[in-house]
C-alpha cells in the first residue's frame, strides 16, 4: 500500500509541475513580442543611404482620341445588345468613372 500512495504522490506532483510550467511559458509569450518589436526597430533605425534622384518634368500624355471612340462603340454596342436594339439608336455622351464602396 505504500507503494501506491508513493506512485500517486510522484504522479500528482509530476501533472502539477507540468502544469506550472506551462502556464510560466505562456506566460513569457508576451515578452516575445516586445523583444521583437525592439528588433525590428533596430535594423529600421539603420542610416539609410541618401541616393542622387534626378527630377524629371512631367510629360503630359497626349489623349487618344481613337481610343475614346472605340471605348464610346463599345459601350454603345453593349448597351444595344442588353437591351436588344440597334446601336444606331443610342448615343453616348459621357463616360464618368463610378466610385463605389466595396461594403
């Protein structure tokens, strides 16, 4: 009977030290990420080297207006098809760029 209280002792405290040590490391994982902020400030804070960048002038591009004209015939034609009609019926006066919001 000895025996038996002696291999639950030794088992009861091995679980309790097991758990002790466990919960002592999660504890530490909230230093983890302060030393690695402080790391990674380190090597930002590095001096940068200052390169020579030449400034260029804007060149202003020249609108295609061949572009807009097949832009304009193909927005008609896809307004002909969904509607069924013949594209000769509609015009397109303006194409204005919708900012909609993704929510």
């Amino acid at each position: 009977m000895g025996a038996a209280v002696s291999n639950t002792i030794m088992g009861v405290s091995i679980v309790f030290f097991v758990l002790v040590s466990l919960s002592f490391l999660i504890y530490l994982f909230r230093f983890i990420s302060v030393i690695e902020d402080k790391l990674t400030k380190k090597k930002t804070q590095e001096p940068v080297k200052e390169e020579k960048v030449q400034e260029t002038l804007p060149v202003e591009e020249e609108t295609n207006l061949v572009d807009d004209l097949e832009l304009i015939a193909v927005i008609t034609a896809a307004i002909a098809a969904s509607e069924g009609g013949d594209p000769g019926q509609y015009i397109v006066r303006s194409i204005k760029k919708v900012h909609r919001n993704q929510w």
